[in-house]
C-alpha cells in the first residue's frame, strides 16, 4: 500500500465512512494449563497492536461493538494506575493483556490439535472514522501498519494490501 490516505481519497471514501482494521497472532499452546490464554497474550503481538492504536493522538478507536475502546478503558479504572510520566503505550499493551478476556478487548480462539496441544489465535479487529486518518496525513500509514486494512466502497468490501 503506498499511501493509506491517497487510496482512500481514490476510493472517495468519504470522512464519515469507517476504516476496518483487522490484526491477528498465534501462539503453539498446552491449552490442558489454566493460564494457556495468559501465555497466548504475552506471545503474541496483538495488545501491542491494538494499544499502539489507542495511543495515537487524534484518532477515536471504536470496537467491533461500536465502543471507544480507550474511553471503556478509561471509565472501567483501567488507566487510574498510570502515571502521567510513564509510557502509555506499553501501559496500554500492559493492561489489554491483563483484562483481555474480561471485557472482550481482543478475540481469543484455541484450536486443539490434540488432548493437550493446540493454537491460540488473538485478534483485534477495530475500526476508525477515515476523517481521523486524512488528519494525521503522512503518520496515517505507520498507524495502519501491521493491519488488514478493509474499506467498504460502491464496489464492494475492499481489503488494501
């Protein structure tokens, strides 16, 4: 993809439409052990992706479930701990991983491939006003970096490689 925001002007996909951002890892697991998703979390790169996201100024990240992630993130308590000082990108990462599960920031999946060995797939899927990307202009493609980029256009759902 050689500039996110031209392609996107290209497309005339227009401020108010929504930019889907997919992302998913896996990690080899023992999922017969109690804290196989916790390892799974640590393993992958997912909660680094996703708080990368969240810590980028100027953009309103939404959940599949049409959330603001940063803001549920915020209202729940989840940020009370972070000194001001601190890296907030690692704090996030640091957090997504800790409450994953609980309020269904990422998508976990285990696929067996045995009685106790399988794959743990984590995932995050997002989406951003496409308005939040023309605004960082030249920054928006290292936001998008790392990402299956997905666009709904007259032509049909696009993913942008």
């Amino acid at each position: 993809m050689e500039n996110i925001v031209e392609t996107l002007r290209e497309l005339n996909v227009a401020e108010e439409d929504f930019v889907y951002l997919n992302y998913e890892d896996s990690a080899e697991v023992w999922h017969i052990s109690d804290d196989y998703i916790e390892n799974a979390l640590g393993e992958t790169d997912t909660a680094s992706m996703l708080a990368g996201a969240l810590a980028t100024p100027g953009v309103t990240v939404l959940s599949r479930y049409d959330e603001d992630i940063l803001g549920t993130m915020r209202d729940e308590g989840m940020l009370d701990e972070y000194e001001r000082n601190g890296d907030f990108e690692w704090f996030l990462s640091a957090k997504i991983q800790e409450h994953a599960y609980e309020y269904d920031l990422l998508t976990i999946s285990t696929e067996r491939h045995d009685h106790k060995r399988g794959t743990c797939g984590v995932s995050a899927n997002l989406k951003v006003k496409a308005g939040d990307l023309y605004r960082l202009g030249t920054t928006a493609d290292s936001f998008v970096s790392g990402f299956d980029v997905v666009v709904q256009t007259r032509a049909g759902t696009l993913t942008l490689a």
